[in-house]
C-alpha cells in the first residue's frame, strides 16, 4: 500500500480513491464546486441565446434564398457579447447581482431594475452543474474519465433546457460531443469504463436509425411527425458516449420518464392543483438527456 502527505497528515492511495474528497484541501474542492457553478452559468448563457443567434442566422439564410435584404441588427448577438443583462429592461447586470445561486436568491427571483421575474431555470441549471460534478468526482474520482464525462453530463443539461424552451437541439452542440467521443478516449484507451470504438460507432448509427426508423413508421400511421430531428442526433450521440448495448435502456427510461411527466400533469390538473398548462407537442430531448445521464451512472455502479 502506498503512501502520501497532505496538510491533513498521512493518507493511503486506498483511502483517498475510497473517498475522493480526503486528500484534497477544502479550498481545492471550493475551487473546483466554483468552477462548477460558473460552469452552470455559462450554460444558461449558452441556453438563452444559441437559439437566439440560431433563429437570426436561418433568417437572414433564408432571407438571401429569397432575394429579400438581411433583417439588419440592431446590436450584434454571441456567447460574450452583449454583457449579461435583464432580457425584459436591458439592464445591465453587476458582478454582484451575478453571482451563481446566490443571485437569484438575494434577488428574490426578480429582476432588481425592473422586478421581472428570473426564471427558475437560471438556479437550477447551476444546481445541476453543481452536482454533476460532485456525483461525477464520487463515481470517478479526479480522473480523466471524469472531465469527459461532465463534458457529457453538462451538454446533455444544455440540451434538455434548450429542447424544453424552444424545440431546438441544436448541431452545434450535439456534433461536437459526439466528435469528442469518438477521438478522445481511443488517447486513452486503458480507461474500462469506456465502450471501444466499434461499440462507440456502432452505438452512434443504431441509435439515429432507431429513432429515425420510430419517426417514419409513426408518421406513416398518423401522418403527423411525433418527433424532431435531433432527436435522432441526441440518440446517436447518448449511443456513441454509452455503448449500443445502452440504448435500449436509455429509450425505455426515456419513454417512462416521458409518460410520467404527462401523467402526473394530467393528474395535477383534474384535481386542480396545478394551473400550468403544458404543451401537447412535449419535446422529447430532455427525457432523453435525462435517460442517458441515468444510464450512464447506473453503468458505472455495475461496471
């Protein structure tokens, strides 16, 4: 058994990996739950506006098919810039008024220029963030596995916001991810948590074909189209980080967590305790980022 030093004495390689967060110094770990939330934030940031600069890109796209001008802007929109501000009065916000969590909750969930609520999306984004990596340090300890898999964890939560929002799962989230998967753990291939390229690949084309094949036999039937696109693209990407063996695990949480949300809502609603009226068209994204994040834990707890 080996040995190490830390500032709290002598620890065993044994105890620390039995328990990821001895042998860390708690400002190192503050550190890193920090990096966490900010990450939180730049996903919220994320969610907000790549459907915003998405929409105004296939405008002005479509706008040039047409032979119409491009609808001129008034102030350029990306991930930086302008500086974060209150969607409603435009206010600018302070570091102060910034802060991950903290915020939100000092500011009563209101705007402070205008009293516009904030949305409960902004705290639980960075929440979700949060324990992302805390349940991913537990699982996998300060590893390299682990930074690939919060890479996947927090797209898949970007993903699911962004579906429930607006409908949208957009390429430029999922294909890099997917791209990520299939290059980055052949550099590390001795890790065992990870599925082999075959099944990463094989994982990948079952997973769109499934889902594009459960689009067509459906739209045959109902002539009605019961899903998106990218949905068969989220599926693909879930397959390649999970393996093929996953997916049908993943589709049959997916589709109960689905069921579930309806019914519960239903239920919610013919006894009148809720007046939140949901859409029929429910995106079915966040079922499915929901689906693999369970699977993927529930892997590394039998792996």
């Amino acid at each position: 058994m080996e040995y190490i030093y830390s500032s709290t004495g002598i620890l065993s390689t044994e105890t620390i990996y039995g328990n990821p967060f001895l042998g860390m110094d708690g400002l190192i770990v503050l550190f890193f739950a920090l990096a966490a939330l900010s990450v939180g934030s730049f996903l919220n940031v994320l969610i907000y506006r790549l459907p915003l600069i998405l929409q105004s890109k296939w405008k002005n796209e479509a706008n040039l098919i047409l032979g119409f001008k491009p609808t001129p802007q008034k102030k350029e929109i990306n991930l930086f810039s302008p500086p974060s501000h209150c969607p409603t009065c435009q206010q600018h916000l302070r570091y102060r008024d910034n802060i991950p969590i903290i915020s939100w909750v000092a500011l009563s969930g209101k705007c402070k220029g205008c009293g516009s609520p904030i949305p409960l999306r902004y705290p639980a984004v960075e929440l979700l963030s949060l324990l992302s990596f805390f349940v991913a340090i537990v699982v996998w300890g300060y590893t390299y596995t682990t930074i690939l898999y919060l890479i996947f964890l927090w797209s898949l939560i970007a993903l699911a916001f962004i579906d429930y929002e607006t409908g949208l799962l957009p390429d430029e989230i999922t294909q890099p991810i997917l791209w990520i998967w299939l290059i980055a753990p052949q550099l590390y291939d001795t890790e065992p948590n990870f599925p082999s390229l075959y099944d990463a690949l094989a994982g990948a084309l079952i997973g769109y074909i499934s889902m594009w094949s459960i689009y067509w036999v459906f739209k045959i039937i109902t002539t009605k189209e019961g899903m998106g696109h990218g949905d068969f693209k989220l599926f693909a990407v879930i397959g390649a980080w999970l393996g093929w063996r996953a997916l049908p695990e993943v589709g049959l949480i997916a589709a109960s967590l689905g069921l579930l949300f309806v019914f519960s809502f239903r239920l919610l609603a013919r006894f009148k305790l809720t007046t939140i009226q949901i859409n029929p068209a429910i995106p079915f994204g966040p079922f499915l980022s929901a689906a693999g994040c369970v699977t993927l834990l529930l892997q590394a707890n039998t792996g």
